[in-house]
C-alpha cells in the first residue's frame, strides 16, 4: 500500500509542476498582451497627434515647404467640398464683393 501511496504522489507532484509552468506561460501571455495594448494605444495617440493640423504646420516648417511667417492652405478640386471649406468660400465672395464696392463704389 505504501508503494501504491509514492506511485499516486509522484503523478500529482508531476501534475503540479506542469499546473505551475502553464501558470507561468499565462501570465508571460497575460504581460505580452498588456504590453502590445500599450503599444496599441501610444501608436494610436501618435497617429492621432499626426493628423492635427498643427502636426503637418510644423512637419511643413520642417522640410522647408513654409517659411516662418507663411501658412498653409487647402486648394479642392470642384466637388469636393465640405462644410468648412465651402463656408469660407462663401465668405471670401462676400468680402471680394467688399472691396469692389470699396474701390470702385457701390453699382
């Protein structure tokens, strides 16, 4: 009986060093993932960061596409507006207009 109890306590000692090296490989798995989300997430903030507006202003500064004192502005092709955009058109005509009328005296 003896033998049969050392027989049944080595299988369980082998099962519980094969439960603890699985239970390292989940949590090695378990920091991978927490690392590649951190990654995901500081690349995601970094692409954010890249399509602001002041991003590409000072990337343009930096390749020498703008001086100091200069900006940028958008030129769309016809049907391609959007909202913003097509404000502004709408409102430089007006001040075009303005400025006929100024010069030139109201018609």
């Amino acid at each position: 009986m003896s033998l049969a109890g050392l027989v049944l306590a080595a299988a369980f000692v082998g099962i519980t060093v094969q439960a603890n090296a699985i239970a390292r490989e989940i949590a090695g798995y378990h920091a991978d993932i927490t690392a590649a989300q951190a990654e995901q997430a500081a690349r995601t903030a970094h692409i954010a960061d890249q399509q602001t507006p002041d991003y590409v202003r000072e990337k343009a500064r930096d390749y020498g596409y703008i001086g100091v004192n200069e900006s940028l502005i958008a030129v769309e092709r016809n049907g391609q507006t959007t909202g913003p955009s097509s404000e502004a058109v709408s409102s430089s005509v007006s001040r075009i207009t303005r400025w006929v009328a100024f010069f030139f005296g109201t018609r």
